[in-house]
C-alpha cells in the first residue's frame, strides 16, 4: 500500500510528526535540518565578519600623486570613521594638487611615517575642508602660496591634537580640544605654525593644577578669538589662590573677545576656589581667586555646623595663627575641608558615650542568653552555675550627613559570673566585666583608649508557662584622647583625659514552651542605660585645643523576639545550642551631643554630635554550650545588632561549671 504524505501539524513549527510514514518525515526533516545549519553558519560568519569590517585601519600615502592608487587624494575618498591616514614616502616631497580635495566627514587622523617630510601645496586651490567628525592632523604641513586659510573646519569639526606640529593657516569654527581626543580628561598640547582662526569656536580645555601638564593650544601666529567660548574643566583639587594657568597662546598676538570673558568657573573639587579668565596680548590664562563664600554657606545643612560656624569666626576674630590656618584652608579640596571640620569638632567626646551605650546594650543581650534558663537547666532540682569567658566587641558607625563622621571601637575583655538556680525557679547572677577599647574616629586621625569596669547582676523566676527577668548595673571608663590636627595645621594634635560612668538594667518577660529537647522562649524587653564622660580642658601643639564639657547620654530600647534552645546527649557530654532573634527599637536619641570651646580669645561655645547610629536593630544570639573544657562545659556565643547605620557585634568563647 503506498504510503500517504504527512503535512507537519500546525503549531509544530516544521517538526514532523510521528505516525506509521515516519521515514519519509526523517528524510524531510533531515533535509530542513541541513538548510537550517547552513543558515545558522552563513549568519554566524557574518556577525563575525561585521564587526571586522568596520574596524578603523591605516590607508598609507605612498607616492607624491595628485591622483590615482596610493594618492592622497584616493586615501582621503577612501576613509571611513576612525581610519588613520599615513604619508609612507621615504624621501619625503611635495604634493602638487591639481584640484580641491575630497572633504573630510568623519573622525580622520593623519600621521607621517618617515622622518623627511611631506608637504601639499595647494597651487591655488582650496583648502582643506573639514565638515565634521574629530581631526588630528598630526604633523600636517600645507604650503599656503599666500591663500588663507589651508584648513577649513566646520562647526560640527572638532580640532585635537597632542605635541605634533601643524603646519597650516587653520579656521575652525567648531571644538578645538587639545589632547589625543576630545574627551574630558585628555591632556595634551596642540601646535599650530601658522595662524588660527577660532571665531565662534569652542576652546575646550582641561586644567590639572599646579605641577600637572594643562592643556594648552599653541599657535605660532596670530590667534583670533572673536566671539569664542572659554570652556575649562578643572581636574583634580591641587588649585591654590592666586594659581595662573595658560591655555591659549598665539606668538603673532591675540586678537578679538570672548563670548564669555567675564564668566566666572567655580571648581568642583574646592569649594573656596573660582577661576576668572584673564587676557593679555597674546594669551588668555585662567587665575584662581578665592569665591568670598563663608563657611556656613558652603557647608550648610552639615552634621557638624556648629564646628563650622565657629571655623567662620576664627576666620577673622581668632589668633593670628588660627586666622593663617583657616586662610590656607580655603584652597583645599571638599574633602579636606570637610575632614578639617571633623577635626575641630571633637566629635570623639560624645561619640565615646554613644559607643558607651552601645557596647552595653549588646552586652546585657550577651548576659540575658548566658544566664537565662536553658534547657539543661530544667533536668536540675538547683544548682550553682560560675562562668568565665573572654570576648571581644566590634562597633561601626557610618558618616552621618557630611560631617558627622562614624567611629569604629574595638572591645577586648574578660567577663566573670556566678548565679544559682534554685528548683522553685528562682535564680539570681552576678557578673564582672573588665575590658580595654580602642575607638576610631574614621579618617580623621582622631580617638581614644578606655579601660572599661562593669559589675552587675540578674534574678529571675519561671513558672510553667511564664517567665521574668531583670537585670542591672553600674560601670566606669577611663579614656585617653588623642585629637590628630593635620588637615588645619600640619603635624599638630590635641589630647585629653576623661572619666564616665555607666548605669544599666533590664527587664523581660516571656512565655516558656518545653519539649523533651528542646526550650522555646516567645519574649518583650525594655533595656535602659545612662552613659556620661567628664568634661576636659586639652593640651597640646595645636591652635584648636578644646574645653570640652560634660556629655551625657540616655538610651531606652525594646526587642520583641524569640530563642529556641535545644539539647543532645554527645560523647563528651551533653551539648545546648541556644538561637535567639529579635528587634530592638530605640525610643529616645539615636545620637549623642557635647558642648565645646575652641581655647582662644573670647571662646565661644559651640554644638557637635556624634554619628547617628538609627532607632531600629536585628537582633541576633547564639550560644554552645558543649563538652567539658577545666572541668567545665566549653561555651561559644555570638551578639549583634545590625541596621543600615551601624553594627555592634561581639564573640565570646570560655568556660561554664555546673554545680
């Protein structure tokens, strides 16, 4: 019986189907398969190709033809965007052109590759005639016969060009941009023999500062100007009032005026410097002048304003060595600036207390998961619990604004304890805290060492589905500071001495669910701390020493969360994993202030604060407790508190005895 054509279903997009005339579909679908690989490869070969074809390349000059194969003429007909056109003519020689040449539309560059050179005489024909694209002509030389001018460029022709010299009578109405290309940050110097036209011309210029190379647009001619616009992009911040620098120049005299002459060019990078265009007969130049801004004005909305407004009235009722500090101040980059105003303003003193606050918040978290019921804990009818452990905190704070710089401390201390839970339920704690830290002002070059005391203690009482909990104590520091002075005056510092104390406690309540292995705690807590830090009168070599007064600190948070304990039987003993969460809230400030005076004539007082830390946490606990380590279980914990402003963590790792 013959077998029945089979049409593809429709949906199938060309795959056959299957049914009993198969082998005459393999065959169909065969042959389609073949035609789709070769299509796939004729597609593939020219996206390959594509890119390879629009590649810039070089179209050599090599011979001194007015026409024909290896022209001048044939190599400018024949260049395409990015092409490089080179004079490869050993002997050199002059170009006679019998006609105008073809004119230039797009990115075209020229280049000799010989050391003799090649020189076109236009024998009184036109000039060459540039109607767009970016040109560097190189070493270009045209032999004028006494026309003007040799190369003509539109407004839509961007002139650039670096240490080669031009040979040539140039009119350019367009960019003219020194460098090995028109974008910002190319620096190079362009060279005309010859005279340049620049009426209605863009002079696009870069300006590095002082002791960088700066563009500049040579011309060794006459120069015209004529209603052309002056548009300099200062680099960098190393400026200095009364800095001058040169970017047009013309031997033969500087004719015509700017579009903008008057046009006054704030610096980016500086926020006290300008630049004001000057001219003489034969250069424009740039000169930088301080804006006259005060402080205030420029470094408003600041975290750090009171520093600021006190640097303003230094500027001119302070000593004269404050007054000459502040003046050199007004050349320096936004950075330095800022970091200067940072320096002032001392913020170390109230960041010590927040750093106080914060640190002892993350510690009564790493107390509460230490003592607090655990699920060993329920299979003891009473028993004592001493503890010993080391640890080590870090807090970081973030830039708060643009002058409320963060802080970074480093904890490292011992903590000791010893409570006993009675089978009633009962259970009380004391503990000892002692630690040294290291605080950072960051970049400033400012901060303290503090030697730190704690001592407290907990109770507590669960029932069979409710618990409480409270804790509370009192700690003391002693800080030695150090306040690095150098972005007001160079190698000078300030340093002080501080005490403060501390007052904590806290209280929890939660509901308390058993299972054979496990503990799971469901919980609210408030947690409050009162920090301080004397005032202190500084010493030092620098004109800025302060008299700082007290600061005081308060700070109330709640967490609501849950911890999950659970315990397993293992070769060397039973082991306890404790995981808790929760989110902390902080209800009163989230930063810290002081009062300071800067020691001179009249001081006047003046606010800083600390970086602001934000009001909202997670909250994170774990702890091991597992094995035996001197007789004891081995015990290791975790603490944080994380937001997008700050992150106060801490490890510890020690030994727990029951009893």
């Amino acid at each position: 019986m013959p077998m029945k054509r089979v049409t593809p279903t429709k949906g199938t997009t060309g795959m056959c189907k299957m049914t009993r005339s198969t082998p005459v579909c393999l065959s169909t679908c065969s042959r389609r398969l073949r035609r789709s690989i070769l299509r796939g490869l004729v597609v593939g070969c020219l996206t390959f190709a594509a890119p390879v074809a629009i590649q810039a390349e070089d179209i050599e000059v090599v011979n001194l033809n007015n026409t024909g194969t290896g022209s001048l003429r044939e190599a400018i007909s024949n260049a395409t965007a990015g092409d490089r056109i080179v004079f490869n003519i050993p002997g050199g020689g002059t170009i006679a052109l019998g006609s105008d040449l073809p004119e230039i539309t797009d990115n075209v560059s020229f280049t000799n590759q010989n050391v003799a050179a090649v020189i076109i005489d236009r024998a009184g024909n036109g000039p060459i005639s540039v109607t767009g694209g970016t040109i560097d002509f190189g070493e270009l030389q045209i032999a004028a016969g006494g026309l003007s001018p040799d190369i003509e460029m539109s407004a839509a022709a961007t002139l650039i060009g670096n240490a080669d010299q031009i040979t040539a009578n140039i009119q350019a109405a367009g960019t003219i941009a020194p460098g090995d290309s028109s974008a910002a940050g190319s620096v190079g110097e362009l060279i005309i023999n010859g005279d340049l036209d620049a009426t209605d011309a863009t002079l696009q210029v870069d300006v590095n500062g002082a002791g960088s190379p700066n563009d500049l647009v040579r011309v060794i001619g006459n120069g015209t100007v004529t209603d052309a616009t002056l548009t300099p992009n200062f680099v960098g911040s190393n400026y200095s009032i009364g800095d001058t620098f040169t970017v047009f120049s013309a031997t033969g005299g500087l004719a015509g005026a700017l579009t903008n002459p008057a046009e006054v060019f704030q610096l980016s990078s500086n926020p006290f410097l300008e630049a004001i265009i000057n001219s003489n007969p034969n250069d424009l130049t740039l000169l930088i002048q301080d804006n006259g801004e005060s402080f205030t004005s420029v470094l408003d909305g600041c975290g750090q304003l009171g520093a600021v407004t006190e640097i303003d009235r230094l500027r001119t009722a302070g000593t004269v060595t404050q007054m000459s500090a502040i003046g050199n101040l007004r050349s320096s980059s936004s950075l330095g600036v800022s970091q200067a105003v940072g320096q002032l303003a001392g913020a170390i003193y109230p960041s010590l207390v927040d750093a106080e606050i914060n640190e002892v918040h993350n510690s009564l978290s790493g107390i509460r998961d230490r003592v607090l019921l655990q699920q060993t804990d329920l299979d003891s009818s009473g028993h004592w619990s001493p503890w010993v452990r080391g640890y080590g905190m870090t807090l970081d704070t973030s830039v708060e604004g643009c002058m409320a710089e963060g802080y970074r401390r480093k904890v490292g201390g011992i903590e000791l304890g010893t409570g006993y839970l009675a089978a009633s339920g009962l259970g009380a704690h004391g503990f000892a805290q002692l630690g040294a830290a290291d605080t950072d002002m960051n970049t400033l070059g400012q901060g303290a060492d503090t030697d730190s005391y704690r001592f407290g203690g907990t109770v507590q009482y669960v029932g069979e589905w409710l618990y409480g909990y409270g804790a509370g104590g009192y700690g003391f520091q002693d800080h030695s500071i150090h306040r690095g002075m150098s972005s007001l005056e160079p190698g000078t510092s300030a340093d002080g001495e501080s005490d403060g104390t501390a007052q904590f406690g806290a209280v929890e309540i939660g509901t308390v669910h058993r299972g054979q292995n496990w503990l799971w705690l469901s919980f609210v807590s408030l947690q409050g701390v009162q920090a301080d830090a004397d005032g202190e009168t500084e010493t030092g070599d620098s004109e800025f020493v302060l008299t700082s007064s007290d600061v005081d600190g308060e700070s109330l948070r709640s967490m609501v969360g849950v911890s999950l304990a659970g315990t397993n039987q293992t070769g060397l003993g039973p082991a306890t994993t404790q995981l808790r969460f929760g989110w902390l809230h902080e209800f009163l400030d989230d930063q810290q202030s002081g009062i300071h005076e800067v020691q001179a004539v009249a001081p006047t007082e003046f606010l800083v604060q600390s970086a602001n830390t934000g009001r909202d946490w997670l909250s994170i606990g774990t702890q091991l407790d597992w094995g035996f380590v001197l007789g004891g279980q081995f015990t290791l914990a975790y603490q944080g508190n994380l937001n997008s402003d700050s992150t106060f963590q801490s490890g510890m790792v020690g030994t727990r005895w029951i009893w």
